[in-house]
C-alpha cells in the first residue's frame, strides 16, 4: 500500500464526519421533525461513521512498519509566497488512535439513537457529535502545532455544545460555561507556550515536531541543529522549559488536570452519550495526546512537573471517587484519576505505555458510562447510587458489561493462568503497570530520597483503590437487596442500540492489551530520550522493553490488587450503606469524609480564589471604567459642550449680530428709499423741482464763497 493511498485514507476518515455534519444540518433540516426523519438522520451519521471506522482500519492495517507521511497544505499567507501549513502527518500513532476513536464513535453513535429515542432535538445532537468526532480526528492527524491548536479550539467549542445540549435546564448551562472557562485557563498557557516557540523557533514551529517526520526536516531537528538539546541539562534552555509547561497547561484544562479539574464532573450534567465520549476517550484524551506530540521538547523539569501533577490528579481524584454517590460522577473522578496515571506516565518517560493507556482506558471507560446512562434511564433518570439496588436480574446484560469494564479498570489478572507468553489479564493491567513500571525506573533516576518514591508507590495504592471504589459502584447498583422499590419494579433491559455497543466495548477492554503489546508497544518507540535526560533514544527503547519485562516481576503483587480490594467493596456495600453510615458517625472519619466528599474543597477554592477575585477584578476594572475612564470622557464632553456653548454665543451675538446689523441698515436705508419710489408723478415733479432748487442753491452758495474768498 502507497503511502499517497494511506493518506488519503486517513484524510477520508477524517473529513467524513465534517461532511456528515453539514449534511445532517443542511439537508435533513428540511424532513421535519417527525421521530421517523430524525431515526433517519441518526442512522445516516451512523452509516457515515462506519465509513470513517473503515478507512482507519484499512489505513491501519496498510501502515506497517514505514516512516510518518507528512502532507504539507498551505492556508494562511504569511509573507511573499510563504504559507502557513497545515495538513495530516500519518504515523503509528495516528493510525491506531483514528481507529479508536472512529469506533468509539461509532459505537456511541450507535448507543445515542436507542437514548436519545423521543428527543425533539435528536437530529441536532447528532450534527454536533459529527463535528466534534471531526474536531478530534484533526486533533490526532496534526503535522503541527498551528494545525493542532486549529482543532484543539473546535473540540473546546463542540464540546461546549454537547455539554449544554440541554440548556434549558440550569445545572447543564452552569457546567457548560465551567468546562469552558475551565479550557480557556488552560488554553491561555497553551497561547503562552506556543507565543515563546514562535519568538524563538520563528517558522519552524510550523514544521512536524518529531524528528523522524519528514525526514528529519522538524521543529525538534532545527532546534537539534541550533545545537538546542531540550534534555540536556546543562543547557541554558529555560525558555524551553517554560514553553513546554505552557502548551501543558492546555493540556490540563483539557485532560482536566489538578488544579483545572473541576469542570469534568460537572460536565456530567449532559446526555450520557457526551459523557461517553467526550469526557471518557476523546476529548479528556486530547490533552494527553498532545503532551505525547510536544514529548520530544520536554526539558527534565517540564517532565517532573508534568509527572508532579498527574501523580497529584490520580490521588485526589481516586479518594474522591470513593464517596460519591452519583454514578456518573463516580465514574468522572474515576476519569480523572486514570488520565492522573496518563499524565504521571508521559512525565515519568513511559511514553509508550501512557498511550497504551490512553487507548485501553478509553474502551473500558466508554463502557462504563453507558451502562450508568442506560441504569439512569430506565430508573426514571436517577442517579443516585442509594436509589438502586438488586438490578441484576432486571439488566443482566448491562450488568455484565459494567463487571468486565470495572474488572478491566481494576487491572485484573490471573498470574497463574498463561495465555502463550502472557499472564491472562484485562486490558488495564497491561497498560497501567507498565506506567507503574516507568515510574520506579523514573524514581531510581531523580533520586530515592525525599518524595521519588512517592511517584511509585502512590500509583500502586491507587491501584488498589480503583478497584474499591469501582466495586463500591457495582455493588450498589446490581447486587443486594432493591432500596427503591419503584425504580426497580420499573427497571429492564434497554434497547438493543444501546446493549450492544457497551457488550462490544466491554469485550474490547478485556483483550485490549494484547492487541496492544504486539501493535502498539513493540512497533512504537518515543524519538527522544527518557524523562530525566540520562539515556538516548535508542535507550530508552530498551527500557520500555525492560519497564515492560519488569510488569512481570511484580505481577503477583498487582494480580492480587483487584481481588482484595474487590472483596473488601463488596463486603462492606452488599447491604448498601449500613457499614459505612456507621463508620463515618466516628467523629475523626466524619471530618475526613466531609472533606473527601465536598472534593477538598477544590470547588469553594475556586469560587473564592477564581470566581470571588474576578467577581472583585470585574468590580476594580468597571469601577475605573466607570469614574475614570468614563469620568474623563465625561469631563471632555461638558468642556466640549460649555466649549461649544461659548462658541455658540459668540456666533450668535457678534458673528451672526454683525450680519444681521448689516442686514437692518439695508433694510432701513431701503425703507427710506423705498418711499421716493411711490409711483405718484406729481410727487416725482415736486421732488425734481424742490430737489432743482436745494442744487441751486447749493451751486450758488458754492460760486459765492469762491468770490469771497478770492
């Protein structure tokens, strides 16, 4: 297969769901209405998403083993004859997220026809899963930051949308300005970053960033040549460390991470096939893709601060996640906490095995979010976990779907049974492991002392954790005895649109890591060298090798993790809250359990520090606006107005005075002259003659004093 073709696959794939929008708003906006026309125009996005699925799966499979494609389109002008670029850059990478993501999309399109049965807006909600599926797809193909930041802005605009989908209901207005705001925090860093490239990169921050794109011709390989090592230490490189924690802070209002993680269980207020997607594996995924692209500029201390923040994302999220009772918001915390391990992965040099995560999480995660939107829907839209109860038998299919995913999140294995090579384990254990396994090699690099163990043994607590809290959400929602006794005489089974695609998603998880291990891990290598700087490229091959070897060493630890952890949730949620109602009465848990479940109090954090000061910033800047600014204005307006008013009397009574005086004087010597004009002939004669008479006597007069003076 060509490379041309291969391209051309991957930009079919990627513009497919654009058209699919434009369709579905331009043509099937004049069908009506009619549930019928909008099950049409559900399906149609359907059809157009298993088009795009089959053009990555083709492209995938053709891609094998070649060097990144980069495809060079201008747009912009920027000088003479030079263009700002922008255009697809196909590598392994790219190939295997377009078919993620397009059959995740698929899938939840697919789940959106069953749930959103009845919506007068259906149509409308599928146009804009369509051009956010279309958004995200430009995101994976970008051959560089200006194209990535393109489509990173339209996942944050459609986003937005699908969140607020519902807006004539408050909480999904308050949650889409959140996750909004939230973004554009974090984008103003990415502004920041991208702004310190450009003053000193110039136009090759245009170029691909990765060294064997093109190759060689790259953003990494002109700073390479400028001799600019972003991994050596000794460098004076801190305009590159402080460009590289800029494009993360994007990062972390996108992949919502600590501090800028507040808006994604809020998020949750939209339909549960936006959860499904947007906020489980796509765009949370978008951030930890685009710290993976930008890895290669990662200087040592960008890296430690990435991993610092993952490492305290995955902690404080995890622990929040075991006392909420909203199943959706469950699920978001658990969200967080995984895209935490991601983070702590990318920073940590396990590059390889933070996208493995990536991938693997976004199968289970999807799942999992819609099975809680098919168990809120048939529930009479409850979501709160002590509502439910005894909805096995109701909805065995959504049940077994939800234990593989929560088993596929927990990282279940079995050590002792093989499957050829490999322990028999679920899709998490493969790819978190081997982030667990990059953190110790991580810590043994930046020192044992201190906190460098803390990036390894936090991790693993998690890991125990997760399986808890996931327990805790199972038990309570299909196993014990019914806590509201209508909602579950009124529970059953969904329809067959939505059953399948979490079954399909479900089974995916399970074997997920081994598709992974032998067409992600061993066929993918990072073109930079580890976090610290203390290895090559070629090196740090070796070590995702070693990291990935050493998973097995410590594969009775973590095979054991899940089954503890899944035995102690069920032992204390199989009669509900009982146990624990008791537990948190004692008063030194009362106070910990407050403040796990108020989130920290990250929430009045921000509504004091963020909302409260730009509440106080907007009071300063109208309060100048309006007695300085305004108050100078104002004041040049009443000089201007007694300015104009002086001005205006002089006009009056001196200019326009002057003209009307001269225009009197006419007028009255008119007036006099007027009455000579009567038109009376014996008054002419008499004014000839007496006039006649005052000539001669004038003459006379004249002629006399010339006589007498002589």
């Amino acid at each position: 297969m060509t490379d041309q073709l291969i391209s051309n696959l991957i930009v079919a794939a990627w513009l497919a769901p654009a058209a699919g929008f434009a369709i579905v708003i331009v043509l099937f906006s004049r069908m009506g209405n009619d549930q019928n026309k909008q099950n049409t125009a559900a399906w149609f996005t359907v059809a157009v998403m298993g088009f795009s699925l089959l053009c990555s799966i083709i492209a995938f499979v053709g891609y094998g083993a070649r060097d990144p494609i980069v495809e060079t389109w201008n747009w912009l002008p920027i000088g003479v004859g030079e263009y700002a670029p922008i255009g697809p850059m196909v590598d392994r990478l790219t190939v295997t997220l377009f078919v993620m993501v397009s059959l995740i999309s698929l899938l939840v399109h697919l789940y959106s026809v069953g749930y959103m049965t009845g919506d007068p807006k259906k149509r409308r909600f599928m146009a804009y899963m369509q051009l956010f599926t279309f958004s995200m797809l430009g995101i994976v193909s970008a051959n560089s930051l200006l194209h990535l930041f393109i489509f990173w802005e339209m996942v944050g605009l459609t986003s937005y949308l699908l969140i607020g989908f519902w807006y004539e209901k408050r909480a999904p207005q308050l949650a889409c300005k959140k996750a909004f705001f939230m973004n554009r925090i974090g984008d103003a860093g990415f502004m920041l970053g991208f702004g310190i490239l450009f003053f000193q990169c110039g136009g090759n921050i245009l170029l691909p960033i990765n060294a064997a794109a093109n190759g060689g011709d790259s953003m990494l390989g002109a700073l390479l040549a400028q001799g600019i090592d972003p991994l050596n230490p000794g460098a004076n490189n801190w305009w590159l460390t402080l460009a590289g924690i800029g494009l993360f802070c994007g990062a972390m209002g996108k992949s919502a991470q600590f501090p800028l993680h507040t808006w994604l269980p809020d998020a949750m207020e939209g339909p549960t096939p936006v959860s499904s997607i947007v906020h489980s594996a796509t765009m949370v995924a978008a951030g930890v893709y685009m710290t993976a692209r930008i890895f290669p500029l990662l200087t040592p201390a960008a890296l430690l601060f990435v991993a610092t923040i993952g490492l305290v994302t995955l902690i404080t999220a995890a622990l929040i996640a075991c006392v909420q009772t909203d199943i959706k918001r469950v699920l978001a915390y658990s969200t967080l906490s995984q895209l935490g391990y991601m983070v702590l992965g990318l920073g940590c040099g396990s590059y390889t095995f933070a996208l493995f995560h990536l991938i693997t999480h976004a199968f289970f995660k999807c799942s999992l979010f819609q099975c809680a939107g098919s168990v809120i829907t048939v529930c009479h839209h409850e979501k709160e976990l002590p509502q439910y109860g005894g909805l096995l038998k109701k909805m065995p299919w959504t049940a077994t779907a939800f234990i593989l995913s929560t088993l596929a999140i927990a990282g279940a294995a079995i050590p002792i049974v093989k499957f050829g090579d490999f322990s028999v384990a679920f899709g998490g254990f493969f790819s978190k492991d081997g982030i667990i396994a990059g953190a110790y090699t991580y810590s043994s690099v930046i020192g044992d002392a201190g906190f460098g163990k803390l990036y390894v043994w936090a991790p693993v607590c998690i890991a125990y954790v997760t399986a808890f809290y996931m327990t805790r959400a199972f038990v309570l929602t299909f196993l014990g005895k019914p806590r509201n006794q209508a909602i579950h005489d009124h529970a059953h089974e969904t329809p067959w649109t939505m059953v399948v695609p979490q079954l399909v998603l479900a089974l995916i998880a399970m074997i997920a890591g081994y598709i992974g291990i032998d067409k992600l891990i061993l066929e993918t290598a990072p073109q930079t060298a580890l976090a610290a700087g203390a290895v090559t490229g070629h090196e740090l091959h070796e070590n995702m090798h070693t990291g990935y070897h050493f998973v097995h060493g410590w594969v009775l630890l973590f095979g054991g993790a899940w089954i503890v952890s899944m035995i102690i949730g069920l032992l204390i949620y199989r009669n509900g809250f009982t146990i624990t109602d008791r537990i948190v009465r004692i008063p030194v848990i009362k106070q910990v359990h407050w403040l796990i479940y108020n989130k920290f109090g990250f929430d009045g954090l921000f509504d004091i520090v963020v909302i409260l000061l730009g509440k106080l910033v907007a009071i300063i800047i109208g309060s100048f606006d309006k007695y300085i600014i305004d108050g100078l204005v104002n004041l040049a307006g009443w000089a201007g107005k007694q300015m104009a008013f002086a001005v205006g009397i002089f006009d009056d009574q001196v200019i326009d005075g002057s003209v009307r005086g001269i225009a009197e004087a006419a007028k009255g010597t008119g007036g006099m002259l007027s009455t000579t004009h009567s038109g009376n002939l014996r008054r002419y004669i008499m004014m000839m003659a007496g006039l006649s008479i005052v000539g001669l006597f004038v003459i006379l007069a004249s002629v006399g004093l010339i006589f007498a003076s002589a």
